[in-house]
C-alpha cells in the first residue's frame, strides 16, 4: 500500500497574538497540491498575520505549519526555493528596470538564461512596453503587476498572496484570475487573501472565514 502524500501545506491550532491579545486562535486548514484556499473577512480579523505566520515574516504563539510534511522555516533551502510570496508591496531597486527586476530574481533562482521567460512573463502582465522602464516611473497598478510577476519569474509549489487584486483595474483582475487558475491547473498551491469576491469565486477551491476576535 502506498503511504498516503501528505498535503502541500497544514495549519494546525494556529495562534498569534498582538500582546496579550489573540488575534488568531485555533486555525485549522490543509490546501492540496493544485488547490487554492482563500481568506476572507473584514480588515481586521487576521488574513494578513496569517500569512505572515506562514511565510515567517510572524512568530505564531502555538500551532503547527507543515510544508510537504515538514515543518516550514523560511531559512530552509525547500522553502526558499517551492514558496512564492506577495505580502507587503515590494521594495524595488530605484536603479532597475522593470526587466532587470525580473532577470535579476530569475537568476538568483537558478535559471542560467532568462531572458526569453521575462519576456513571456512581462508580456503576460501587459507591461512588456515598460521592460525599460524604472520602477519609480510606472503607476501604481503597474508596480503591482511588476509585484506580481516576481511571484511568477521563480519556480514555485506555493503561492502565498496578500489581496494580489489590488489596485489592479477590471482587466487586470480578469487576467489574475484566468492566471491563477492556470497556477492550479499547473499544480502550484494557491493561499490568498481577498476582498474580491468574484476573484475568490473563480480561484478558490474552499473558503476560510476569519472574524475578528473579541
């Protein structure tokens, strides 16, 4: 008999507190390979210490976080290498264009000749007639597509994103949408925090409800 494979990520009896105050207590959820969880709920009730927790950019109080079956440290090289994360707006390089960004973190994963994926990739956001151009100088939901694409410049299981739909127009939540069903379809996990609920109707496979804590 074959041994059952363990779930991509595992939360279990998650807590975090802000002082002495909870604000998440109890989490439990598991996402499967080629599945997408979304978090929904007012500002407020945690989506974002969540995922922080999972990424380790929080320390939870309790609970268990398991990646594959192993406890996840964000200092592992598995980790590292299978999440992909979008959380806080990025820090770009002022320097760097938008091509460069790219090229830049697609080597540093690996990938001795990136050009042609950079390409691909800045041609699937719409921003391949900015490749040139410097960060400062795209608007607000340009950056945000260039923040997205870092997430898709890497290889990846695991797609970690915090309302990837912001400042993005209705186009751009439409091409969010169709590609992140084409993460799923393609294997990669997908947990992500939403306010939209047509793109958390298109991706999402199960909801978690988070309310704040009283």
């Amino acid at each position: 008999m074959s041994k059952k494979q363990a779930p991509r990520l595992a939360v279990s009896g998650l807590q975090h507190n802000y002082g002495d105050r909870p604000v998440i207590e109890g989490l439990n959820f598991t996402l499967a390979a080629g599945q997408a969880i979304a978090l929904v709920g007012p500002n407020g009730a945690g989506k974002t210490t969540v995922l922080k927790c999972i990424v380790g950019a929080a320390v939870p109080a309790a609970g268990k976080i398991l990646l594959d079956g192993q406890p996840i440290d964000e200092r592992a090289e598995a980790v590292r290498r299978d999440v992909a994360t979008l959380l806080d707006d990025l820090d770009f390089f002022p320097d760097l264009t938008a091509a460069e960004h790219l090229d830049l973190l697609a080597r540093a994963h690996g990938n001795a000749t990136p050009e042609d994926l950079v390409d691909t990739i800045l041609d699937d956001i719409g921003l391949l007639s900015a490749a040139d151009q410097l960060p400062g100088s795209l608007s607000s939901g340009q950056r945000r597509r260039l923040a997205l694409a870092t997430a898709l410049v890497r290889p990846r299981k695991l797609m970690v994103l915090d309302e990837p739909e912001a400042r993005l127009d209705t186009g751009g939540v439409q091409w969010l949408s169709d590609r992140l069903v084409a993460e799923k379809n393609s294997g990669t996990s997908i947990l992500f925090a939403s306010h939209d609920p047509g793109l958390v109707e298109t991706v999402a496979d199960s909801v978690v409800t988070l309310t704040p804590l009283p």
